[in-house]
C-alpha cells in the first residue's frame, strides 16, 4: 500500500486566523476538514492548525477554484493564475508579485521535504474566497464568490425553524442514563453520521433528513441547545438544527474523557437512536475482549503490487487468517473480520463494523510499497488513545520481522481515525523490496510475525 507519498502537491499555509480555536485548546492537533462550495476536498497533505493558522493543500483548492498552479525550480517559485489574476510567490522571499506588483507577506514561503509551503490567506484574499470554521467538526468551509449565490452553506441555525419536509423526520428528544444516550425520532429509518473527535473529546451525530420538534426547538434560544447529562463519560449534550439543506439535526456529546460509542440495534419499528457510550481504555478486567482484524484491500482493490508478482491482498488475507486463528484458541478474547476471502469491504464499512460491535481493539495488516530500496516495518496510530496499542504491537511485530525499525507514525488513515476503539495499521514489510517481499510470503514468516502480534495483543489487554 502506497504510504510514502513523494508529496509533489504545492502546499500552503492559509493563515486562516480562527476566533473559535481557542475554544479546541491551545495544544490542539485535531484532523481539520475542507469544504469548498459545499464539496468536502480531499487533499493528500493533511492540514493542521499552527498557532492561529491552518496549513492546508494549495493545489486542491485552487484547481477547484478553476486555478492554475506551476514551479519554477530554478527561480523557486509558485504562480498561482485565474481569470485576469496572476500571483507569484518565492521561497524564503516575506513579499509577493500580484499582476507584477509587489505585495508583503505574513508568511515567509518555504520547501520542506519536496513541499512547498507558502500564505494561503493572501492567495484567498486575491480571490475573494469567504470562509467559516465549524469547531464541533473542526471543518473549514470556504465560498468563492462566483459560487457563493448557489451554495448553501451549513450555518449552526439555532431558534430558527426550518421549512417543514414531507421527506424529514423529526426529532422529538434527546436523553441520557448512567449508560446509555438516546435520541427519539418519528422515524423508522434514523441512522446518524457519527464523528469521534478529540481535543476536546467529543462524538457528534448527524441526523440527516432530520429537523428538530417544537419543544426542543423552544428551548434553544433559553438553553443555548444545552442539555445536562446524567452519564458520567458526558459532562453536556449540545444540539442544533446544523443544516438546512439537507435538513441535519446534530447532537454533540461533550466528553469528560476519552470515551467510544457502541450503537445498540433496536426492535423492529423502534424509532430510537441508541448508543452506549464507554471509557476509551481498556479499563476494568472483562471475561471477553473483542478483537476485529482488518485484512488491507480486496477484490477489484489489490493494494501494492509486489516485486515477485503477488499482490498485498493476498498478503494481508493470509497475515490475518493466521493471526486470527491464534486469537481464537483464547478464551478471552473473541475475533471478528472485516473479510475472510476476496472481497472488498469499503472503508467506512470496515470502521462500523468495529464500532457497532464494540470492539475493545483493532488491528489492520498492510504490506507498504515504495521504492526498490525501502524497507522496514512501522506502524501508524492517530488518536491520542491508540498510542499504548501501537507501541506495543509496533515492539512484537519489529522483533518478529527484524526488518529495519520504521517507528511509530501518525497519520489519519480512515480506519484508524474513525475506530472508536484503541486502533493500529501496521505495516509489515516492503513488498516493493525484493528482499522483503520474498521472505513475506513465506508460511515461516507470516506464522511467526501472526505469533509476535498474539503476544502483542496479550499483553496491551493484560492477559496471561
């Protein structure tokens, strides 16, 4: 699978400058989303907040905008055209040329690891692109105003009723217990969108199609769409009509820790929205853990290719099938699959499925691919709750493999980020290095990398 993406994107940092971040903390790195004329890009440069910036990808959203980027290597420079508008930017030079006028910078452009950094916010400001930062899902939306009559953008729209819909349902309330969190709805067929956010901890559900009953509507302009908590994991339920089109109700749990949901199916014609919601750790002693084994890619999703001809489908499917019947001769621990055979399972699948069957861990098994000459095995993490988990797989799976130690990464692969639960890729080896790829298919390594990680899981949960 291809990880190491020589980024070849022109990056920049857009100094959005956001009043509501402080309310995310001032050590906050949490995944940060872009929408662009209500269409959510997909950059392959994760942005992140600096300070009161956020750095995103430039080219994503300039070609979006119907702009043009390109690099002069020699000269180090960027020229970002639209319609009558040329902007030229170089590295380690605080001014820019607009329709060859000198304009100063807030930021100095710069080239880091092939990438090139430069202040969006000015770019922004040449293109009369508006932007709105919603904090409950860290999203940044942004309008250009050639567009911008023909977009609805998604205000929070308290004390405001939306046009009835014959298509909508209603939400009638919103409850907690010691243990559960219900939503009541007036139909059969409500299924959120949930979100697992951190820093602050929080789980957001989305309800489309979906506006709010009167009496909760009368009460958010006295309550400011706040309602106390009874569950010791939630410290406030906050709730709004998000969105008018589509109609989406949203309800956001308010964390006083780190905590996972698990939705919990109700009887044929219930109109409920049920979730338990849990601590995030492993906490207490259980008679049985949960584990869910992902085998990377499928089907017409081949993954990597490697050097002898294989594929990292079959690679991850055999890797896993081992793993997994050793778990199971644990008494403790129950094993499920996201796929036993050649089928492709999409990747929000994979994360509900492990969600909705409260999974007490995760594990995805990849095989990386890059040049001839990478090597070594490292593993990816991205909450802050999945750290312990990857550290100690990350232990066992380098002393099985003794490939060279890539260490533990961070990065927002989707099936780690949207696991509520302590959740790991690993990456076993380089199927693009021969040498790696040749001792991977073989039955002697795959059984003893399937035992490190045996002894891995073990351990991370405590057990003899």
């Amino acid at each position: 699978m291809m990880k190491l993406w020589k980024v070849i994107l022109s990056v920049c940092l857009f100094s959005l400058l956001l009043p509501t971040l402080s309310a995310l903390g001032a050590t906050a790195n949490p995944t940060i989303h872009l929408v662009l004329n209500g269409v959510e890009l997909k950059p392959l440069v994760q942005p992140r907040f600096v300070n009161s910036y956020t750095i995103v990808p430039i080219r994503v959203i300039s070609e979006s905008l119907g702009a043009k980027i390109s690099y002069e290597e020699k000269q180090q420079k960027v020229t970002i055209t639209k319609d009558q508008t040329k902007i030229e930017l170089f590295i380690n030079r605080k001014e820019a040329l607009v329709n060859g006028v000198k304009k100063p910078l807030d930021l100095t452009p710069v080239l880091e690891n092939d990438t090139t950094l430069v202040p969006l916010r000015f770019v922004g400001e040449q293109f009369d692109v508006k932007f709105r930062y919603d904090p409950d899902t860290t999203t940044v939306y942004m309008n250009s105003k050639d567009k911008e009559s023909n977009t609805t953008d998604p205000n929070v729209n308290n004390g405001k009723e939306t046009k009835p819909d014959s298509k909508n349902m209603t939400v009638s309330k919103i409850e907690t217990t010691d243990t559960f969190f219900t939503i009541k709805t007036d139909s059969v067929n409500a299924k959120p969108k949930v979100m697992q956010l951190s820093s602050p901890n929080r789980i957001v559900f989305d309800i489309e199609n979906a506006v709010l009953g009167k009496e909760l509507l009368s009460k958010v302009e006295k309550t400011e769409g706040k309602i106390a908590s009874s569950h010791p994991l939630i410290s406030q339920i906050r709730y709004s009509q998000f969105s008018n089109d589509p109609a989406t109700v949203r309800v956001t749990l308010d964390l006083t820790a780190a905590a996972r949901y698990r939705l919990i199916p109700g009887p044929t014609g219930s109109t409920e929205i049920k979730a338990e919601i849990l601590s995030a750790g492993i906490g207490e002693k259980k008679d049985k853990y949960v584990i869910v084994l992902d085998a990377g890619h499928g089907d017409h999703d081949p993954g990597a290719k490697a050097v002898n001809g294989r594929t990292e489908k079959e690679f991850t499917l055999a890797m896993v099938k081992k793993l997994g019947a050793l778990l199971e001769k644990e008494s403790k621990l129950q094993v499920l699959y996201t796929r036993t055979n050649d089928t492709f399972v999409e990747l929000n699948d994979r994360v509900s499925f492990a969600n909705d069957n409260g999974a007490d861990v995760f594990l995805s098994i990849h095989g990386n691919s890059f040049t001839s000459k990478s090597n070594g095995t490292e593993t990816y993490y991205w909450r802050p709750e999945s750290l312990d988990f990857a550290n100690v797989i990350h232990k066992y799976a380098l002393e099985a493999t003794g490939f060279l130690d890539r260490k533990v990464q961070k990065n927002d692969y989707r099936v780690i980020k949207g696991t509520t639960m302590p959740a790991v890729l690993l990456e076993v080896g380089f199927l693009s290095n021969k040498e790696e790829a040749d001792i991977m298919y073989q039955e002697g390594f795959q059984n003893k990398v399937a035992d490190s990680l045996v002894k891995a899981i073990k351990e991370y949960l405590n057990l003899k």
